[in-house]
C-alpha cells in the first residue's frame, strides 16, 4: 500500500501445506537479519495455529482482539496490535487470531462490498497512519476460498504458492488458486500483478519411482520452470525452531545441530529481494 512496503502471504488450498510453518520461519529470519525493518504478523487463520506457535495454547480463550473486532466493531487497527509480544524480536508485532475469528466469514457475508471489508478498514485515515509503519506485513491464512480469504489476498502485493514436492495435491491446488483468484479478480475490476511464482516445500533429495513420476507430472503441467529457485525442504527442525519461537539459523547455532538447512530461509528472502517481492 506503500512505497517498497510489501504484503505477502505463502498460500495454498491444500491443508497442511506448510503455509504456518513457512511464513513463521520467513518471518522470523527476517526480524533476525534485518533489525531495522518493522514487521506485522496477521494470523487471519481461525484455527489460529500460528498465534498458538507465537502465544502459546492459552491465546484460544483470551480475550484479545483479534482481525474480527477490527472489522465487524470497528476497533482502531493500533488496539489490535501487540507490540513486540516475544523478546527475541523487538521489530516483529502480532495480530493475534483465536477461536472468535471463526464467526468473522458469517459476519463479512453481511457487509455491503464484504470483498473490501479488511482494505477499506486498513486504509481508512486513522488505520492507514499505523500500517504504514510496517516494511513487511505477513498474512497466515488457512486453506480456503472464502471471502475472509479473498479479503486478505486482494490487500497483498504478493501472494506466493506453495507446491509440495512430490504431492499432486498442492500442483491441483495451485493451478485452482491460479483460475479463481484470476476470476475473483476480474469480477471484483481489480488488476494487480501480485501471484507470484510458486515456491517448493518438504523437498527431498531422493529418486524413487513415485518421485520420477510426480516429476513427469509437475513438468507436463509446466509448474517446474517458473518457481522459485530456492526450496524448503523436509525437515523436522523447521517445526521445532517455530516451537521454540527461533529463527532456524538460531535454532540449529544454539544446539550444536550441523544441517545443510541452516541458511535454506536466509536464501529464500534473497530470492524474494531479486524478485523484487522485498525492498531492502
Ligand atoms: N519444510 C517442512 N519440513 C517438514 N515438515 C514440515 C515442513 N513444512 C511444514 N511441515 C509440517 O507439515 C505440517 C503442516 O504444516 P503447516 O501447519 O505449516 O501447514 P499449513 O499449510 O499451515 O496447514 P493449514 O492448512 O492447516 O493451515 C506440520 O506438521 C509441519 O510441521
Ligand atoms: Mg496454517
């Protein structure tokens, strides 16, 4: 919304995809490389598995605001934020999300423009003033088209698939999120530039028949070509370092862990700054 301010989400349809774990480790790496830039987290996921990673399981019967209070009363954008909610990351703020957010989609099926609810919240003359502090903002959102969804995505400047490596599943699904959001777009006159190439997650360096074919699969569908070069790939540690609320790197450093993974999350935001997806 603002100058080298970017929105972004990893997004797919498919459950379990890795889209919390992703934009948790992104973000995380991020505030750990890059001090001086000021970071939003949107957990927009009513299971709220990302403010349970961040907050612990105590958040899903708090009372906190969440996105919800922000567009059904109206709530200032500045009330919604918890500022600087873990230690390690003074330049990391949170919207948090609990077991309130789910009546959220009843209530924007009310609203006259419901696609527009969140951008006309966020841009509105007070909330504008408290997003523009941001460099990056990062939306969690969960596997579904809905309008809580479209809300969120329409807001972003890039939206990144994510592919599972060797799951047709995530290319199906990628190809759906490709068509709908093209058409949501058109329906709703809007015309931005914002899905990006797919990124590859749970990648594994193994051959085996079922791989050889889902490759054939992949590079028939043409998805292989055009995806971000830089992979995640499967490992245990990425859960963990989201457990312990560490970036990877710190995470592998502090214990002593020697993986080819450590500097996999630092190469993927290189990636999205030659992409021009982040303004350093
Ligand atoms: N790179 C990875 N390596 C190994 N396991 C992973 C990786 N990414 C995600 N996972 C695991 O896959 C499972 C689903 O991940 P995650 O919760 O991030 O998916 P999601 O797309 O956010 O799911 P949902 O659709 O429910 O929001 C988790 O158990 C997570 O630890
Ligand atoms: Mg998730």
């Amino acid at each position: 919304m603002y100058k080298n301010q970017t929105i972004l989400t990893h997004m797919s349809f498919k459950g379990g995809s890795s889209k919390t774990t992703l934009n948790l480790n992104f973000v995380m790496e991020f505030c750990k490389i890059y001090k001086d830039k000021k970071v939003l987290f949107i957990d927009s996921d009513p299971q709220s598995n990302s403010s349970i990673f961040l907050l612990g399981e105590e958040v899903i019967n708090s009372d906190i605001y969440t996105l919800k209070d922000g567009l059904s009363e109206n709530i200032p954008l500045e009330k919604l934020i918890m500022k600087s909610p873990l230690s390690n990351f003074k330049n990391l703020d949170l919207i948090p999300s609990n077991i309130n957010m789910v009546t959220l989609e009843l209530i924007l099926n009310t609203k006259a423009g419901k696609e527009y609810t969140l951008l006309n919240y966020l841009t509105n003359d007070k909330n504008i003033n408290v997003l523009s502090n941001y460099d990056l903002i990062v939306f969690d959102l969960n596997p579904a088209i809905s309008v809580l969804n479209t809300n969120c995505m329409i807001c972003c400047t890039d939206i990144i698939p994510i592919i599972n490596y060797g799951c047709y599943s995530t290319i199906t699904g990628y190809n759906l999120l490709k068509n709908t959001y093209q058409d949501i777009k058109k329906a709703l006159r809007i015309e931005k530039d914002d899905l990006k190439k797919p990124i590859i997650t749970k990648f594994e360096k193994k051959e085996n028949n079922k791989i050889k074919m889902w490759l054939e699969y992949a590079e028939n569908k043409n998805i292989l070509k055009n995806t971000i070069k830089q992979t995640m790939r499967k490992s245990v540690h990425y859960e963990n370092a989201v457990l312990y609320n560490e970036p990877i790197s710190t995470y592998l450093e502090n214990r002593n862990i020697k993986s080819d993974i450590i500097d996999e999350i630092k190469l993927i935001i290189d990636e999205y700054i030659k992409e021009n997806i982040i303004t350093i």
